[in-house]
C-alpha cells in the first residue's frame, strides 16, 4: 500500500529521514478523524452558547425549535442526565478536565458562550437551524472581566505544576537590581490566543447499552478520558472506550472540554448515537486558549554583561477557580546564571473560558519577556546578544543546583551564528535598507523542559512470521508517532520496519499517558523498552534446552537482525521464527510499564535551541516581513529527521502568528470573544512563511529513554522574542507588547513618505 | 439532485439548503474534503469544479448538479497516489493530515491557473503570457489554504516539484 519508501527494507531507521508511515491514508483524505464515522441512526448535535458572561438562565423558549421538522430533542440543565463533576488535571490522577464545573446541571453562567442548550437533530442544518429559534432569558450579574482593572487583585496561586510558585535565590534581586551597573526593568504583555487546529473539535457518542459507551473524539488525552468519565458518569473504566486514531491538529486544545460532556449526554438523551462537530465559533466560546499576560523582567548586570540580578513576575488572567496559570517563569528558573533570581506569578481571575495548554504554555509568552529584555540589555551594553548568553552560561541548574544531563546551547548557538551568518549582522538599529524596507536580525533562546509522564504501558507481540505488533494506547496528531514509534521498535528488535507495524488511538490498547508537555516520545519509548526486556526474557524461556542460547542469561543476548543473538558473537543466535516454532508457538507476546522517570528527579533536564530571524519592517505600512529563519535545537538524539524537521518548523510557524498576527480580541463589557472565526483571527499564511532552517546538535541525553527529549513544543519559544529584537535591529523600535501588528509599529516609526531617516531608539 | 463526482453519478434526495460539502461529508460518505471553518476562511473543503477550485463550504449542492466534480477520493487512492500526493509525502508536505485534500487540490487547480497564464498578487510582470513559476508565487496562491501544524515549506517544495517536473500529463508552464 505504500509506495516505494526505501527505507521501509532496511534495519535500524533510527536517524533516518523516513517518509511517515501514515502518509499514503493521509494524502489520499483516507485517514479517518472523529466526525468521520457514521454509526446507525445517527443524529447530530448543535449548541445554544450562553449570551451573557455570569448569571443564571431563568427561562428558555424551545418551543418553535422542538416544532422544526427533524428535531429529536432539545437538551437544558432541566432534562440533561445527571453527571458529576469532572475531576481536575494535575490536582487528580483520574482528572483531564481543565475546568471542574458541571456542564449542563444547574441553570448557572459562568462564561459569555458557555452552552445553555443542545439541539439534537436529524441532520447537521436542522440542529443549528433550531438552535438559532432557542430563545434564552437571563439574570445577569455583574462578571469579572477586566484584567487591567483587577491587576490590583491578582493573586498567587498555590503552586505552578506542582512547582513553587515564587522562586528566591542568591540574596535580594531587588537589591541588587538597584545597585547594578546596568539595568533593564520593563513592561512586557501577550494577548490571549487561541489553538485554531484546522480539524474542528469533534465527537461522535454511542451508547452500546446503558452502561457501555463508545467514544469517537478527537483528543490527546486518551487514557485521562477514560478516568475522567468513568468518576463523572459512575462507570467502571471498562465500561468506556474511546478511539482516537488521527486527530487533526491538537497543540494541548484537543481534549476533555465541556463538549465532551454534552455530546455523551446528547447521545444518552436522544437514545441515539450523536455526533457533535463544534463550529469554528463554537471553538472560540466553548474551548479555552492561552491567557494574556503582563509581565515584568528586570535584569542587572555588570560592564561584562554577567548577570547580578534576574527579577521575572506578573500575572496572568485566567477563569475563576481553575488551575492554570501558565508557566511564564520556568524559563529564567533554568537559563542563566545570574547571581540573585526572583521570579514570582500571580493570576488574575476572571469570568471567561478557562485557559488551557496550548503550545509551551507559559514558556512561549515567558521567554518572549525574558528574551527581549536580554535583548535589550545587551544593546546598552553594547554587547552582541550572542555573546551575552554566553557569559551567562550555568555550570549547574541556577535555581536548584543540580547537575544538567545534558546541556549543548553554546554550541547550538556557535553553529547556528554561523550558519546564519549572524556575524554579518551590524548591531546599529535602523542600518540595514532596501528601499522602503528597513532589514534587522534577532536572536532567542528557546526553552522547554523535559518531561516523561510515568505509567505509559507497551505490548509487543512477535509472530512466528517474523513480525512484530507494538501497541500503546498513544497518539498522533500530527507528530509522527506511529512512523517513529514503528522506528524505534524496529531497530530495538532487529526488524525491518516493514516488518513492525505501530498500532494506536485506542484506549483497549495498553494506556498510554496523554499527547502533551512534549514527553509521548520518551514515555513510550521508554514502555517499549520495558516491554522488550520482558520480551527478551520470554525468548530465551521459549528458546530453552535445544537452543544455541541455552544457558545464556537474559543480560548476555540482544536482538539483531530478526532473532536472539549472544552479544557480541554474530553467530550464536537463532531468529525469533525458529524460537518460536520449535516451542510450538504462533507468537510471544510481552507487555510492560516504562520504568518511573526517576531521571527528572535526579538531574535538571531541558531542551535548549537558539532562533535566529531576519524582518523586513515597511516604512510607509508598518508590516513586518520575516525574511529568513534559522532554528538550532539541542534536545537530545533526532529519532527522524524529516518529522523532526516538520515539528520544529510547525512551533516557529506558531511562534511568528503569535509574534506578529494572532489575537483573540475581547470585549471587556460582554466577556465575548469578538473575532471567533479564521477569517478575523489570522494564522500564518504560505506567504507569511519563509522557507525554515533547522539543525540540530543531535547529542543524544544518556539519561533519557533512547536519549530523546520531546521536541513538540519547543519550536514556539524564543519566536517572538527573536521578532522583536529584530524588529528593534531594523528600526530602532522596540515593542513589548504582542501582537506586533502595524498600528504598533507605525506608532513608533511613523514618517511622511519619501523621508527615510535612521529610526532613534 | 443529480451530481457528477469523480467520474461516478450520484442520485440524491437533498434539502435545497445543503452545502456541496455536507453533501459530500454527510451525505454521499466521501469524508476526504475537510470541515475546517464552513465559512470559507479555511480552504480544508476545497474540491474541483471542471478544473476549477471551489470552496465547498461556500457552495450550494443545488447549484452544482450535472457538473463535473472532483474530490481527493478522485484523484488518487492510498494505492495507486496521484504525483502530487507523492510528492507531498516526500517533501513531509503536512503533518495531521487534515488540511491536506484541500492543499492537494487547491495545488491542482493552480497548476491549471498557471496554465491558462493568470497572473496573482505577485506576479512581477502582469503582460507576458505566461507566468514564471516562483516560490512565492506558490505561497501566494496557496495562502487560501490554512495549515495550522506549519507544514508551509514541505507543500510549497511539493508543489513547485510538481510544476517544475510535471508528470507526463503536463501541467504548468
């Protein structure tokens, strides 16, 4: 079925730039997402949001929808059936939800769009015809939605993922600041933003019988699903599967969301399977994004540039009650050595759609301070930025003390100068012009930490054709999964990868832990492993008495080249066939839990990289241009190249939307979302997308499994603080504020036509 | 109603209301075009009209009858790929995957624009017959279809692939 892919024949792709393995079902629009798979007497679902930010509802007017044609029923807080209330994420084991309010149980609104009503219908253009007749009065209160207004009252959450939320260390930053030489105290802001994965948020619910419930979502929380329905919907975890074998886009967006609640309770209320597909504005009110921000850094330093004070704060606006603060410090709790650190978060909240992951929560909008402000620094120390971090460089971890496992920025930085040709750049701001374009070049570092969630669980099973089956209950959104997954496997049992086939997105499968923080890599490849040292030991068991190995221990063979061999020895071995057969088998199956990620407690474990951007800056427009791009990553041993290559250049791509386009705009007065649509929130287009370079150190991490670290997230950080330092190179202009849209740069460089002058700072 | 889809005639019983996409998703089962926005902001649901690309989601099934439609079902199979198909492949032209009919196809349709010499936003010299095929004609044409996982650069590399080495049906320039 796949077409010619050379290295599909050969052993050990690791390393190898393999073409993915789903591409062909891909391409061929074959592969089949959530709203895709069409049970018997299926009906579908639309939603009625909620028009005022908090109150409650104290009347809905159904009766001209329940008299359209085709509806089935029409579900409220009165009728829906009765669900408990979802257990939260990181605070419970079992929990995913991000937002632990009931959905649909009592007649409260808690945010403008918060569903109110489900239409369920015979067809996709009935539902939402007769949600549009669903008429709702409300006792509206007054809502919480200013953030500037209620900076004042923001507060400290308890901690920040488990980690202190305030970090002091190396004496008064504060006294230091004000004793330092040279200084960068300033104001930096993000908006809110939202995941906008092209593939709507989708579910298709079907009761098999009262207490037995198949699930078709889109998610990247597979196994928390199950945990979390089965405490909301009183069943045993068994009782409740869900499939999930392509998602299309996730970036922490898709997962256990209200919808999810709604079309399981659709589906029991109409006795029918229900398919619920958001519509693009649904998306908007009904799933959260990332939150907006104002933070503070401050930096002293001495003549040399070495740092004497790191002070990162501020706030982010998130949903009364949740549990979600973005982590916009973590990256000066690892990145430089500064003699005294205070770092510190506060949360401010509001009533609005909780916030939730979504591309290196926290890291993307902390480092865009962090490293602006480095930026900045180093411009009035007349220091190359380059060569700033540098001297910045930590022996050891600056806010715990221990030992990195690995640590390789300078040199990513040493070859990503050169192959960017940094050296070219003249550190004069405003220099650099063609025409009515000024030219500017920036630079970031990109920060992410590594993660390996424990508790991921692998199955191998070998046939006596000289096959292999991994599973584990993962999935791909887009990641290359089943392709580096089917690698991995492949080179540690000896086969060629077409000999090994991945199987995923489901959660029969042996569980798996979520799609997110960057760790699925690693945490199944570290279940894979474990279950391949079971599986080794089942071999030789199975080898027994008649065999070349008889005798060996399980530490004395390995796999190689389709069977059991004595390591080091080419010749005394035999082929998992022959083992099989003669024990009169047709397979050997193993399954194993990955060993806990003790290699997190033990060692400070980051993934590093250094952006590299050249802009454009147009005068009479204000438009920003990103020229070239040129990404150098330090996170562990590359698995695959090309997907590699794909998952950096998608983070950076997100990262100049974020720098320069995306904005989730919010009305203050209505708690709305006024741009719920791909039409006003702007994603980068082809021609916003310059052609990306990315390399890698390719330094394998001798304390991760397969010396991996998870690279999905990283590609976004470092991008807009990279933008901005090159917007200040090319113009002089320095903006702290997100989105650097043309007002803003206008602003600054405004000037009659015709008039190009140096830009002043 | 009466349509035309890959080269197969589809009688069905339809609400005057439906969009050629829901017909196609919904109705006839052909879930290769995408749902991305149903606004017309995204291109996920782009599809051919006699050559010619559409946004699905902006069209009423009713008006399509008796023309000739093609989908990514259509053009290729997981067996027997279409060039293009392979090429974005080669070049790791998208990651999830559910962008992609519509890239695949709106990338068809502009060859033909191409062709037929129709100049863009971009094109340098708007009097020559034909228009020279540039990365960044590409990305022009191309930026109707949204790819939020950034595989940008692997489909304009697709792309221009197929427009500069066209397979031997002969396709652009």
């Amino acid at each position: 079925m796949t077409p010619a892919n050379p290295a599909m024949r050969r052993f050990g792709t690791i390393g190898q730039p393999v073409s993915r393995l789903d591409g062909p079902l891909k391409v061929a629009g074959a592969a089949r997402f959530a709203a895709e798979v069409r049970p018997e007497r299926l009906a579908y679902a639309a939603i009625v949001p909620a028009a005022v930010a908090k109150g409650h509802v104290i009347a809905i007017d159904a009766a001209d929808a329940r008299a359209t044609r085709g509806v089935i029923a029409i579900m409220t807080h009165e009728n829906a059936p009765r669900m408990g209330r979802p257990p939260r994420f990181i605070e419970d084991p079992d929990g995913t939800a991000f937002d632990s309010s009931p959905v649909m149980q009592d007649n409260r609104v808690r945010w403008n769009g918060q569903a109110v009503a489900v239409v369920i219908a015979e067809n996709q253009d009935i539902a939402e015809h007769a949600a549009s007749l669903v008429r709702v009065s409300y006792s509206p209160e007054a809502a919480k939605l200013s953030f500037q207004a209620l900076l004042l009252s923001a507060r400290r959450p308890a901690s920040i993922l488990g980690q202190p939320t305030e970090v002091n260390a190396g004496g008064d930053a504060e006294q230091a600041l004000a004793s330092a030489r040279f200084t960068v105290d300033e104001i930096y802001t993000t908006p809110r933003y939202n995941h906008n994965a092209i593939e709507l948020h989708a579910l298709t619910a079907v009761w098999e019988a009262e207490d037995r419930l198949t699930l078709h979502d889109s998610t990247q929380m597979l196994a928390l699903t199950v945990s979390t329905l089965a405490r909301v919907l009183d069943l045993p975890k068994d009782h409740i599967r869900v499939l999930s074998p392509f998602v299309g886009g996730g970036f922490g967006g898709k997962g256990f969301f209200s919808h999810t609640l709604l079309a399981i309770a659709a589906a029991k209320l109409a006795g029918r399977p229900v398919r619920l597909v958001l519509s693009r504005e649904g998306v908007f009110r009904l799933i959260g994004g990332r939150a907006n921000s104002r933070q503070r850094v401050a930096l002293g330093a001495r003549s040399d540039g070495t740092l004497t004070a790191l002070i990162h704060t501020g706030a982010t606006g998130v949903m009364t009650g949740t549990i979600f603060p973005e982590q916009f410090t973590f990256p000066a709790r690892h990145l430089y050595a500064a003699d005294s650190l205070h770092l510190d978060q506060a949360i401010v909240e509001l009533d609005i759609p909780a916030n939730i992951a979504m591309r290196a929560p926290g890291e993307s909008i902390g480092s865009f301070a962090l490293e602006s402000a480095l930026d900045e620094l180093a411009a009035k120390l007349d220091l190359d930025p380059v060569e700033l971090r540098r001297r910045n460089e930590p022996q050891k971890d600056p806010t715990d003390g221990r030992a990195f496992s690995t640590r390789n920025i300078v040199e990513a930085y040493r070859r990503g100068a050169e192959r960017f040709g940094w050296s070219n750049r003249n550190p004069a701001p405003g220099t650099q012009r063609d025409g009515e374009w000024s030219i500017g070049q920036g630079v970031a570092t990109a920060y992410y930490p590594y993660y390996r969630f424990p508790g991921s669980a692998a199955r191998i099973r070998i046939t006596a054709d000289g096959r292999a089956v991994v599973q584990a209950a993962a999935h791909e959104m887009g990641m290359g999964t089943a392709t580096v997954q089917s690698q991995h496997a492949a080179q540690l049992l000896g086969l060629p990868l077409d000999r090994v086939t991945f199987e995923y997105g489901d959660t029969a499968l042996p569980p798996s832990a979520l799609a997110g923080g960057s760790t699925q890599t690693a945490s199944i490849a570290g279940a894979v492993i474990a279950a391949h040292e079971r599986l080794v030991e089942e071999l030789l068991r199975l080898a027994g008495n008649d065999s070349p190995l008889a005798g060996a221990g399980p530490k004395e063979v390995e796999t190689r080249n389709g069977g059991l061999f004595r390591k080091g020895d080419q010749e005394i071995g035999e082929s998992y066939e022959t083992i099989l057969r003669r024990a009169g088998r047709d397979h050997a199956e193993c399954e194993a839990v990955g060993t806990p990620p003790a290699e997190m407690m033990n060692y400070s474990m980051l993934s590093l990289g250094a952006q590299f951007c050249e802009v454009r800056v147009n005068d009479i427009t204000g438009e920003v241009r990103v020229a070239r791009w040129l990404g150098s990553f330090d996170t562990g041993r590359i698995l695959n190249p090309k997907t590699a290559a794909s998952q950096f250049r998608g983070g950076i791509i997100m990262g100049i939307g974020m720098a320069l386009t995306e904005e989730t705009l919010f009305d203050e007065r209505s708690g709305r979302i006024m741009n719920p649509s791909l039409a006003e929130y702007h994603l980068p287009v082809h021609l916003d997308v310059p052609q990306i370079d990315v390399i890698w150190t390719d330094i394998p991490d001798p304390q991760s499994p397969a010396g991996v670290h998870g690279i999905g997230e990283i590609g976004i950080t470092g991008c807009a603080g990279a933008i901005a330092n090159a917007i200040y190179n090319a113009t002089g202009t320095r903006i702290r504020e997100l989105p650097i849209t043309p007002d803003k740069v206008l602003a600054f460089t405004s000037q009659p036509y015709g008039q190009s002058r140096p830009l002043s700072s | 109603m009466h349509f035309a889809i890959n080269g197969r005639s589809y009688d069905v019983e339809l609400d005057i209301r439906t969009s050629l996409l829901d017909l196609l998703r919904d109705r006839l089962g052909l879930t290769g075009t995408k749902k991305g926005c149903d606004q017309g902001a995204c291109g996920a649901c782009t599809v051919l009209v006699h050559g010619e690309r559409i946004l699905s989601c902006l069209a009423l099934a009713v008006q399509y009858q008796r023309r000739e439609i093609m989908t990514i079902e259509g053009l290729g199979t997981p067996n027997a790929l279409h060039p293009l198909q392979q090429g974005f492949i080669a070049h790791d032209g998208f990651q999830c995957g559910y962008c992609t009919p519509g890239q695949i196809l709106s990338a068809v349709g502009l060859a033909r624009e191409l062709q037929n010499g129709v100049p863009s936003a971009v094109t340098a010299n708007l009097t020559d017959d034909a228009v020279e095929v540039t990365a960044d004609e590409v990305r022009e044409r191309m930026s109707g279809n949204l790819c939020r996982c950034g595989a940008h650069n692997g489909i304009v590399e697709a792309v221009l692939e197929y427009l500069r080495e066209p397979p031997e049906t002969g396709a652009a320039r």
